[in-house]
C-alpha cells in the first residue's frame, strides 16, 4: 500500500514537471499580480509595505485557486480515476497522494517565490521570516481544502469557478490568521497576536490535512457512481 | 495466481441509470476458467454491467457474490477492467505506463517488459503515450491484464481499433487466462474465437 501510494505521488509530480502546466502557471501568475500592483497602489513605498503581506496572501491563495481544477479532473476524463479506485489503495489515500502532489508542484513553489515578490511590495525585513513560515503552515491547508472543491466538482464542466467558489470560504481563516502571523502591525511573531495567528493557523492546517481527504473521498464517491 | 476454485454469481441484478431502469433480474453463475461473452444492442446496459461488477457503478438491486478470491478484497479489487476510456496520460512512456500500474495495483515495482511482449510494445517502450497510434493506444491499456495478475478480467469491446494480428494476440492472452482458471466478462460484437464461452444476450426483450 506505502508503494502504490509514492507510485501515484511520483507519477503526479513527474506528470506536472512534464506538463509543465500547474505549479508554473501559479507561480506565474502570482508574479503576475505582484507585479502590476504597485503600478496600480502607485509608488508610495510606505502603503505598499502597509498592504505587503495582505496582498501576497491573496495572490498566493488565487494561484491556488486557479491550479486547483484539475487535480481529479484530468484522471478523471481520461479514465485513470476508475483504475485508481480499483487498486488497494483507499480513496482517502489517493485524495492525500494528489493534495500532496499539489502541494509540492504549487504551494511550495508559490512560498519559495513569495520573498522575491515580497521585496517589490517593500516588505519590512521582519516580516519576512514570520510570512514564510506562516505560508508553510497555510499552504498545504490550501491544497487540503481544496482536494473538498475539486473532488465536488470532478464531473463539471469548467468546473474550476465552481470550486473555487465552494473552496472560497473554508480559505478565509488561512487568510485571516496568515496575514496575522506576517502583519508587521501586530508585531509579526514577536508580537502575542502574531504568534497566536501562527498557532491558530497551524490548527487550522492540522484540521484540513483531516477534514480534506475524508471530505474529497466522499465527494469522490458521489461522483464516481 | 493460485485460484483453487473462483465462482461469480449474480442474482436478480438490475441497473439505473438517470432514473431510467437500463436492466433488471439478471441473473447468471460464472466459474474459474470460463468466459461470459455479453452481447445485446447499443444501450442495452453492457458496460453498465461491467462496471458493476467493477464496483465502479451502484448496484440498484440485486447480488453479486465472488467466492475462492482473497475474502479481504473486494470483487473491483481482484479485477481488471478494460473500458472505453484508456487510460493513458500523453506524457508518460509506454514502459513508463506500465511500470507505474503494475507498482499502482499490484505492488510489483520491476518486471513490467514482459506485459509489454505479451502485447507487441516492446520496441516502443521509450514513446510517450501521445505519438501512438489507436490501435497502439488500446494494447498498452490491454498489457495492464498482463504487467498485474488479477484472476478476473472485465473487458468492454478489447478489440476496437486492434487489427487482425493484434486481435489473435489477445485472443491468445484470453485463453490463456481461462487455462490459468482466470474468469473472463467481455462485451463484444466480434466473434473472438475462444472456443467454449458462455453467452448472454441484454436487452433482447426491449428489442422485441
């Protein structure tokens, strides 16, 4: 079972390195959105440093968002998703085995790119360190939930505004208590506030690495029959 | 394989799709080493009825029991079952495709060149999925059968856009499944030639 499970993580991440398609495209279009956005704030250097990690943590969670259709979507037009099911792997594993694979293709990537974005919003260097670890807690809560999303929408058609309108909700509290844990206003994790959020949103991710595989698996089902 | 004595029985088994009753009171008995040919016009619940049998579609009513398999597993899980849809992801080489459902359902990492043989792949085996052709597409799902031992085989039309060598291929692969004390379930509209199958018509009635 341990071998079926790294076989289908490993045939994920080789199939989006080959693709090139999700994590690129997030990051990509995380790059995007930061970029236009001091063009369209203006240069004021003190308000983007004020709106720095509020602003990453929404661009980070909407790259997510746009990769997150596909996860059971393409195994599940061509096929692949009925075999899957046949093998002795439980779908709650597989729903793990693919958010896993989100994860590492999109949400790690995304935090590895938010620094570089960072210094073009003038992110105050100590907030740095609490907002990377902060996306390191939240991320996989993002790829988590959304496995609820995708696997509710697998037999939809464009079904990706469909789910990112399901998912919409269960990311407020990642955003909420991720922005907490970076904002420099509430001392960052120096600050009680900040650490609190930090906590809150490692809970909050704890939750999810729960809540979403039993939540896909069941959607799954519903859609499978 | 070690298959003492396998026997499939379906009793009273019906079927709905979009609230619309595709069959009902199917009822057949299956033993280690026979072959079922499902036959019937478009629509009549063939595949329907394999992918039941797959555990991939409800069973409205009825029971399907297997016995002399692993009591652990459930009957999709010691089956294989070769549907309409591939498969295949464009990206992954032939050996690649294999090599990965033979670790995916049967835990078995090495070995996978042998289905690739069985089914006239071999001198492709570094191709991604994308450059074959139809008929190559279908034989590389089809080595699936071969790459993980399952003793039943539920195929859905195996032999669209094989042609004649390929289609003798299977046709050997099949028979020497049954010789193994393998099962097979198989809706065709080709007389495959395996010699003493049992047949059952769907939806004969609905035609009348």
């Amino acid at each position: 079972m341990t071998r079926a499970f790294f076989a289908l993580l490993a045939r994920d991440l080789r199939l989006a390195v080959r693709l090139g398609g999700g994590g690129g495209m997030a990051v990509f279009f995380f790059f995007v959105v930061i970029t236009l956005l001091p063009f369209g704030i203006g240069p004021d250097r003190e308000l983007l440093a004020k709106v720095a990690p509020g602003m990453l943590w929404v661009a980070l969670l909407l790259a997510a968002l746009l990769t997150l259709d596909r996860l059971f979507q393409a195994d599940y037009e061509d096929g692949s998703l009925d075999l899957l099911t046949m093998g002795l792997l439980p779908l709650e594993l597989i729903v793990v085995a693919k958010a896993l694979g989100h994860w590492l293709t999109t949400g790690l990537p995304l935090v590895v790119a938010a620094p570089l974005l960072g210094l073009m919003l003038n992110l105050p260097g100590e907030a740095y360190p609490p907002l990377i670890l902060a996306m390191l807690a939240g991320t996989p809560a993002l790829s988590f939930l959304g496995a609820i999303g995708a696997a509710l929408t697998v037999g939809v058609r464009r079904g990706g505004l469909l789910a990112s309108l399901l998912v919409m909700p269960f990311y407020v509290p990642v955003l909420i208590f991720g922005v907490g844990a970076a904002d420099a206003a509430t001392g960052g994790f120096a600050g009680e506030a900040g650490r609190q959020s930090l906590l809150l949103l490692g809970a909050v991710a704890l939750a999810s690495l729960v809540l979403g595989p039993l939540g896909g698996a069941a959607a799954l089902r519903a859609n499978l029959r | 394989m070690t298959i003492s004595e396998l026997s499939l029985s379906v009793r009273d088994l019906a079927c709905e799709r979009g609230g619309r009753l595709v069959f009902d009171g199917l009822s057949f008995s299956l033993k280690g080493g026979e072959a079922l040919v499902l036959t019937g016009p478009n629509g009549a619940g063939k595949s329907s009825l394999l992918r039941q049998l797959a555990g991939l579609l409800d069973v409205a009513q009825g029971v399907v029991a297997f016995e002399g398999g692993d009591p652990e597993l459930s009957l999709g899980e010691q089956a294989h079952y070769v549907g309409h849809l591939d498969a295949l992801k464009p990206s992954m080489t032939v050996m690649e495709t294999v090599s990965f459902w033979r670790t995916y359902l049967g835990s078995i990492p090495e070995g996978a060149d042998t289905a690739l043989e069985a089914l006239g792949l071999a001198h492709l085996a570094d191709l991604p999925a994308a450059y074959l052709s139809a008929g190559q597409r279908r034989r590389l799902s089809l080595a699936r059968l071969i790459a993980v031992p399952r003793p039943i085989w539920l195929l859905d039309e195996p032999t669209v856009a094989l042609d004649a060598a390929s289609v003798g291929r299977l046709v050997g692969l099949m028979t020497s499944h049954l010789a193994q004390g393998g099962m097979i379930v198989a809706a065709t509209h080709l007389d495959l030639g395996l010699g003493e199958t049992r047949g059952l018509r769907l939806g004969a009635e609905a035609m009348a």
